[in-house]
C-alpha cells in the first residue's frame, strides 16, 4: 500500500507539473500598451497575447495565463515596423558599393533596435549576384530581409557597373524574381546617368514580366529628364519614386523654385504611383519636405535608405525619419500606418504589418519622448522638434529580440538559474 500511494503521488506531482507547463495559454501577453493597428482600425488601450509565433488575441483586459507578461503602459504598441529601402547585402568585396560590399550593413545590427522587423534590400543584388545575398544575408538575418532585384545584374556596385546598359536584361530579372516569389517584391533601377529612358523601361518590362513593381532612385541627367515623365508616361500605377524629398544635382524635385508642389506629383498620386522617403545620405531636405507637406503631399511608405554613410549623418534610423515626419505635423497613427500596413500593401506582403489574429507576431513597443530635440536632412540642417520615438521592446515571430529596458526580463532576484 504504502508504495501504492508513493506512486500515486509522484503521478499527481507530475501530472500537476505537466499540466503546469500547458495551463499557459499565451507564451507572451503585452498589456496595458496603446495599440496602434491601421489595418484593424485600432487606436486604443488593448492587450495583445502571442502564441506559437502568431498573433493570438487583440482586445482589452485578456487574463495574464502567459508564461511571460510585459507591462506596456504608457507605451505604444504596433505592428513590427517595414522599412522598405535599405542596403544589407554585406560583404568583404573592394569597391562593391553597396553590393556584397563595406557600405551595406548587416541587417539585425541595424534594425530591431529600432522596432524594424522586416527590410527591403532595393537593388543590392541582381539576377547575377541574388543567390549569393540569399545565402549570405537573408538565410542568416533574424530581421525578415526581402529584396527589389537591381535591373543591372551585377547589382548596386557603383561606378560603370551601373551604367552598363548591356547587362540590364529584362526577362533575366524576371526570372529570378519568379524563381524567388517568396523573397524577391520588386525591380530597382538606381544612379544611371545619362539623358536616356532604356533603363527606366527595362526595368519596368521586367516589373510587367514578373508582375511585381518597381522602385527608381532616378540618377543624373543633362539636360534633366522630366520627372513628370518618368511618374506619368513610364511608371505604372504601384510603381515607386524614392527620395521623394530630394533635390540633387540632374534630377527634378517636386517642389520648384517657387516653393510650389509640382503638378505632375499630385497627377501622378492620383495615378497611383506610390512616393516614398528614402531618406538617405543625401535625399532628405528640410526646404523640400517643409513646403511639401505644408501643402499636403506626405509621404505612402516611410523609409531610410540605410547604409554606412546615411546612419552616420543626418538619417540616423527608422524612428529618427518617423520622428521627423511626426514634427512636421503627421499624427502618430498615419506615422505608423505609413511605416507598417502601407509598404506591406505597396511590396505586395499583405501578410505583414497588421496585428490580426494568426498574423506573424511581429510587434514594436514605443515611446513618444516630449522634449526638444534636434532633427538634421542630408544637407547638414537642423530642424527642431518637441516629439521623439523611441523603441522599448521588439518582438520577431514571437521571441522578444530587443529589450531595451527588461521589460520581459525577470528580476535576478527572483530568477533561477539556467
């Protein structure tokens, strides 16, 4: 009898302790923030709990059966943030630019700190070189790295390799963008110089041949080639201009002398074709975005143009943009709409951005800093603002991968050891 009950006992204890480990419901459970989820129509004190890597629930005052519990009052919570222009293919090759080379950077450096969970690679890699990326970059990133195939197939390497009109091969393109459905969102052409429109439409046949669309950082031209043209006689409605706010040398702004927004922007928005930051080192100017959005023409997609040289200026990172479009007078949910729900719907990943039941638990804890602060574009000039976003808390498929403060972290006081 007396090994009867032994038994019996260690049965109960085991039983307990297994049905101690599946009483949790939730593997995560963020409470108390302020959602902000523009696909949902949400804008308002919820809870969200996570499990198995999804999206389980979004409402108010979910019980706290989760294995961890985060604490996110007076914090901001949304969509894992898309920054859809960036450099990350990385490597160790001289004089490859942005291409396999020292000017990208390596993706999780970079971005979950800034509650960024997903980038766009935009012409790093070409039909040539995309394998190489692929395995060197993408299979090995934590953050979920996509890419627009550069129209030149030896990708973004600077110099004459971007001029090379012999190696910008439309069905090419296409082909290796059919043969990475999964990862490839997009064609880009970047920094051809010359009064010509062949690349432009290479790059938009390949984009029609793979039915996918396609971002041009316009280059430099004498005499200039008419923006206008490009948005309204080349684009197709969903294709995407860069640099939105730029003004450089051989290329058209969208603000003229006369501190007017050009015709041909607004024509072309009601086209449909999509206007995005892309930031960068040199493509983000104060006197073009003040009389832009002054006279109502923000941005559809929020994004850096990541690299060695923009994150050490002016640009500095996803949130340190959003910031500044948030001082410019944007409110806080277009700010994240443009940053989450908008690139998923332009890259054609309506999978992302949105905090939907059974969507990948990609999430970013924010806070709204009030102060004064100083906001610099790539001319070196400072703008000042009284708002500034900072991150708390990223979570990528469910795993917290960027804590800045603990907040998922168990006291070491209390803790065991592991």
């Amino acid at each position: 009898m007396k090994g009867i009950a032994i038994a019996l006992t260690l049965c109960c204890l085991l039983g307990s302790s297994a049905a101690f480990g599946q009483s949790r419901k939730y593997d995560l459970l963020i409470r108390g923030g302020h959602v902000i989820d523009p696909k949902n129509g949400i804008d308002r004190a919820s809870d969200v709990a996570i499990a198995d890597g999804k999206i389980a629930l979004v409402a108010a005052d979910i019980p706290g059966d989760a294995v961890t519990v985060v604490d996110a009052r007076g914090l901001y919570v949304t969509p894992g943030i898309i920054d859809m222009h960036v450099h990350v293919f990385h490597g160790t090759e001289a004089n490859g630019d942005y291409s396999n080379s020292f000017n990208a950077l390596p993706p999780d450096g970079f971005t979950l700190r800034v509650g960024v969970t997903t980038v766009v690679d935009v012409g790093g890699a070409g039909w040539r070189n995309f394998v190489q990326f692929k395995e060197q970059v993408i299979d090995r990133a934590r953050t979920r790295v996509l890419a627009l195939l550069n129209i030149v197939g030896s990708g973004m390497k600077g110099g004459p390799v971007e001029q090379n009109l012999a190696d910008m091969d439309p069905k090419l393109t296409a082909m290796r963008a059919r043969q990475f459905p999964e990862l490839v969102v997009g064609v880009k052409l970047a920094h051809y110089d010359g009064h010509d429109w062949t690349p432009t439409d290479r790059a938009v046949e390949a984009g029609r041949l793979a039915n996918i669309p396609v971002m041009v950082d316009f280059g430099r031209a004498e005499p200039v080639l008419p923006l206008g043209d490009l948005l309204l006689k080349h684009f197709r409605p969903g294709d995407i201009l860069t640099h939105m706010y730029a003004h450089v040398g051989g290329r058209q702004p969208i603000v003229g002398a006369s501190g007017k927004l050009e015709a041909f922007a607004v024509e072309a928005r009601k086209r449909g074709i999509i206007f995005d930051v892309g930031h960068g080192g040199g493509s983000f100017l104060w006197r073009q975005a003040v009389p832009a959005t002054e006279q109502g023409f923000w941005p559809d997609t929020i994004s850096t143009d990541l690299h060695i040289g923009s994150m050490n200026a002016g640009m500095k990172d996803q949130l340190n943009v959003m910031s500044k479009m948030l001082n410019l007078g944007s409110p806080l949910k277009e700010v994240i709409r443009q940053s989450t729900w908008a690139p998923a719907q332009v890259i054609r990943r309506e999978a992302l951005g949105h905090l939907s039941a059974g969507a990948a638990a990609d999430v970013a804890l924010l806070r709204v800093r009030e102060g004064q602060f100083g906001f610099v574009d790539s001319g070196g000039n400072r703008r000042n603002g009284t708002q500034k976003l900072e991150c708390e808390m990223t979570v990528r498929a469910g795993r917290v991968v960027y804590d800045l403060n603990g907040l998922a972290a168990p006291d070491w006081t209390t803790s065991r050891p592991r």
